[in-house]
C-alpha cells in the first residue's frame, strides 16, 4: 500500500488550473460518524479474483467474489481464488455479497467460498443467472439466496443503504454501487466503459453519479482501472457489429464460425443480426454457450428468432453458406469447443478450407498462448482466422484514459483508490487523477490484502489481511504453493526414486540400492550414470551404519543427500529425490 506522493510543481498554480477536488465536492457529513473500512482480497494488483468486503456498523458486505485463470507457471492448476481466509474469521459478520456483474472474474468464486459460509446475492436478474450457474454445478443453491436489483434501486441490507447504478460494460446490467455511509458516499464503479451507442440502450447513468457527486459528495471513489494505460476513449461496441456484417458479406457462400465469451450477449446479438442479415441459420456449440443463449432469450435480452436457431448437430445437413456458428473458446481453454476443432476432436464439426473463423474477442494476459495455439491449430485444418490482431472485431469493455478523466471529473471525490488491474495500471489511474486535480496525499495505491478505514479525519491504511492466492486443482482447493514448487522441479528437473531395502538391526544392505528416473535422464542411454548413483547411495549407508546410527529416518536422510549430491555433480541438475528405505 502507497500513498500516491508525486506534488504538482507549484500549488498554487495547480490549483488554478484544476483545483482541488476535495474542495470542490459539497460537506454534508454529520460529524464524528462511524469509520467503515473497506478491505481488498483480490483483484488489485492482477487482473482477475476480484472481491472487496465493506465494514459498517460491524457488518461485512462483499463486492463481488471471483476467480483468475492460471499463469503459465502454474502447472496443473485450473482456477486461482482470493484468500478466505479473512472471511473464514469473520463469517459471522458477513451479510451478503454485491455482485457487480456475470463475469468469472466477479461472481466464479462464489461457487467456492459458499462451501464454507452462507449468504445471499446481490445483483441483476441477469447477473445472478450467470452466477448461478456454477453454483447450481457445486450443488450448492441451498447455501445462498438470489435477490434481483433493478437500476436505480435503493436498499438497506443490514446497516448498509446501497444504490445500484447501471453502467455499461462486455456484459448486459453491469452495475456501479453507491454506499451512503456514516463517513459519505463510496463509489465502486464495477468494471465500466463510457458506450454512447451502446446494443441495448442502456447507458452508463452519468447524470446519477454527478447528482450525488454534487449534493452529498463522492467521499472516496473505488474505479475500473483496466485501461487506465490506453489513451483516449473505449470504442463503442455497435463499432463491432459494424465490422461483423462486412466480414458476413465478404465470406458470403462460406461456413461462418465464430467465438466470443458466453457471457458477452451483446456481442452474441450482433453476430446473430449479421448472419440473419445474410439468411443464416445460428448454431450455438459449447454448453455455456447454449445455456446463456438461452436464459439471455427467456429474459429478454437476447432477441433471436426461433426459426433462426438450429442445433448444432444438424446442421451438416445445410449448405456451408447457410450456417453460423457461435462457438465458446474464445480465450483458448484447452477442452473447449474452438480448441477441440481445432485439434480435429469435436464431435459437431470438421474443419475444412472453406471454412471461416471469426475469433471475436481479445486474449485474457496469460491466456495469449493458448489462444495462438488454437489459431495456428485452426490455420493447421484449412480454416481463414480472422481475429482481433487484423481486424476490428473486439471492442474492450472497459473504459480508457479519456473516460477515466470524465468520471473522475464529475464525480470530484475526495478520495480516491484505483482498483481492478495490474500493478501497473492502478499507478497509471492515480496519475490520472493528480492530473484531474485529486490531491496527491489523497490517492491510495492499494494492494490485495491492504484494509483501509474512512473517518472524520480522513482515509488511512490500517491493516494488513492474508491475500495469497488460493490455487484449484479440479474440485481441489488450496493446493498450496508447496505444490506448485514440487510440480515445478518435476516439469524442469524431473525425478529420480532411489529403492533400497536394509537390515536395520545388523546394519547391511539387503535390496538395491535401484535408481529409477523420469525427466532426470534417459534410463537405457545412462546406465552406467545409474550404477554409479547406486555405489555412491550404497556407500553412503554403509558409512551411516559404522558410525552406528541405524534407523529408517536417518537412512532416508543419507540416501537422498548422496543421490542429490552425486545426480548435481554429475549433471549440474537439481531434480526432486525421492528415496523409498525399506526394512528387511
């Protein structure tokens, strides 16, 4: 945690220019109020796992609770959650959970961390169906209860006066939150962009945040700081739907395929007005996919007429001009549909060199591989990629510099926190926000694991809370970083088990020693490397029984410090030793 010390040349002259924000923004606080404290468990700092907790009155309420794809140096893990450790301790302080919007990064976490507490949810109808989801797969609906909020609601919850304030994002009912707190307004904005012309309509409720921005005042603003890097303003996403129909008519007697996030209904949306436009026929493959079409129908949100929609198993039945298909696998997830195709293994389709893929998204970091995988497996199968790299077919859903300075100009806090990114672009948004006037002393740079508490005399840091990253290996959690490193040695260094069978009470060898390896070397080609393991492992517990020290520990102990030293000084290679001693 840092508070952002970079002091404009001259102060008066700053404020001249911009002025100071907190002076600007109107004092209707009571005095003496409540302190609240807002804690972050994740998402600042990287780009994933978001979740926050604010403490009122004693009360705890999440905002939002998600999970992070993997690095690549994370072998074997599926999922990355936040550190519950904090909420463990405190669960019966816990009320409820704000979740922002559908998002894995936002709601994925929920299905885990309901394992261990119950509360219920907050968010749009939409929001909490896409929650839903995997909570439904954990069996776990009996553990929480769905309450849906509509733009512009106002509710208590506990000793919180909440307001949702719809904003505009890659996902439809975004919301922003307003917490009116003993101690002022805390504005989180949830990830947002500034989209004039957005799909449906709904636009991000500026005319809101600068009413209470300029009766009560915004005390401390928590803001998206994704793109807070990138200049100007995010695109709007009716941008994309304008390239989508040129790339329809440009393929035109060509099978169209194409991938987003199951999520993004808007995009789902325009890629269905193209193909309907050029008398196609849609198939949805991936089961995210088909079960977000379809609740996003049911809801209204998605409007596809129903003599458009086919299965995706018949529709080998059709000629290729007639076809689109919406494909999960969008960010390269290795058993999806896209990346099945593109290995040849999906049951519904074969590539072939008439085919068009429209990859309608832009890689997660970390996820860059294995998107270039699938395209190039893609490319390998005969099939045209059209991605985000050569044309315009993604739009970010988040807002850039430009629109960053537009919020904090009409929100005027009096505080400020950027939140949701990398290290890199919280610093970059704080930069933003001396430029728009917010005093530097006033600016927090927090990291996961940082509290801080608003009070009469201002915001503070206050404590620091376990923030670790909690690592999911299939329906595993806490895998642990011990895992990590074993699985790591195993994946550079590789393994070498040494077998050994003696007679504690006479102190001889009776078995071996036997050296099998994997990863270290090539067992047939280094036979001899092996038998002189063995003598020096042998040697070893020769020596350790003339000195008389005779039991299994100290065995084990010698066979892996001899196998361990010779395998270094022979190869100058640290795999893992594994000695197995068994007494005869």
């Amino acid at each position: 945690m840092s508070r952002d010390g970079a002091k404009p040349k001259s102060k008066s002259k700053a404020k001249s220019k911009k002025g100071d924000a907190s002076e600007k923004a109107p004092k209707v606080r009571d005095s003496q109020g409540t302190p609240v404290s807002v804690t972050f468990l994740g998402g600042l700092g990287e780009i994933g796992r978001n979740c926050a907790c604010i403490e009122v009155e004693g009360k705890i309420l999440l905002l939002d609770c998600g999970l992070m794809f993997p690095d690549l140096d994370m072998l074997g893990i599926d999922l990355v959650l936040p550190d519950f450790t904090y909420l463990r301790e405190n669960a019966d302080r816990i009320i409820g959970c704000i979740a922002t919007h559908g998002h894995e990064d936002h709601t994925g976490g929920l299905s885990f961390l309901l394992r261990e507490l119950e509360f219920p949810i907050y968010g749009s109808a939409l929001t909490l169906g896409l929650a839903r989801n995997r909570i439904e797969e954990a069996g776990l609906l009996d553990r929480t209860e769905f309450i849906p909020v509509v733009d512009g609601e106002r509710r208590m919850i506990g000793p919180f006066d909440v307001e949702f304030i719809p904003v505009t994002h890659s996902v439809p009912h975004g919301i922003a939150t307003a917490f009116h707190t003993p101690q002022g307004v805390i504005l989180h904005t949830g990830d947002f962009k500034l989209d004039l012309t957005p799909v449906d309509g709904r636009l991000t409720d500026l005319a809101r945040i600068g009413a209470i921005a300029s009766t009560e005042g915004i005390r401390l603003l928590l803001s998206d700081s994704t793109n807070a890097e990138e200049h100007g303003h995010a695109a709007s996403e009716t941008s994309v739907g304008a390239v989508l129909y040129d790339l329809f008519h440009r393929y035109e007697g060509r099978r169209i395929i194409t991938t987003c996030f199951a999520s993004h209904i808007h995009r789902v949306q325009q890629i269905a007005d193209a193909a309907i436009s050029f008398d196609r026929v849609i198939a949805t493959m991936g089961m995210s996919m088909k079960k977000n079409v379809r609740m996003a129908r049911e809801m209204g949100l998605l409007n596809i007429p129903e003599s458009r929609l086919m299965d995706i198993a018949d529709v080998g039945d059709l000629p290729p001009e007639k076809v689109c298909v919406i494909s999960t696998g969008s960010q390269g997830e290795p058993m999806s549909a896209l990346a099945l195709m593109a290995a040849n293994e999906n049951r519904w389709l074969t590539l072939s060199g008439t085919d068009v893929v429209i990859m309608s998204s832009h890689p997660i970091p970390g996820n860059e591989t294995d998107v270039s995988k699938v395209i190039d497996g893609l490319v390998r199968a005969g099939a045209e990629v059209v991605h985000s790299g050569i044309s315009d077919v993604h739009a970010s859903g988040h807002a850039k510099a430009e629109d960053l300075k537009m919020i904090l100009s009409i929100t005027r806090p009096e505080h400020f926190i950027p939140v949701h990114g990398e290290y890199r672009h919280l610093v970059a948004h704080a930069k933003l926000a001396r430029t728009m006037g917010v005093a530097a002393s006033k600016i927090i740079v927090c990291t996961d694991g940082d509290q801080v508490t608003l009070d009469d005399t201002g915001l503070r840091p206050t404590a620091q809370v376990p923030a670790g990253y909690l690592y999911v290996d299939g329906i595993i959690g806490d895998v642990g970083s011990g895992v990590l490193r074993d699985r790591r040695v195993l994946a550079e260094e590789g393994v070498v088990v040494v077998i050994v069978g003696v007679d504690i009470e006479h102190g001889t060898t009776m078995i071996g020693p036997e050296i099998i390896t994997r990863g270290w070397v090539h067992a047939p080609e280094a036979e001899e490397l092996l038998d002189q393991c063995a003598d020096q492992v042998r040697e070893a517990i020769a020596e350790l029984f003339r000195n008389g020290r005779s039991d299994i520990e100290n065995v084990q102990r010698v066979v892996r410090r001899a196998a361990g030293r010779f395998v270094n000084e022979k190869t100058k290679r640290r795999p893992m030793i594994v000695p197995v001693v068994m007494e005869a």
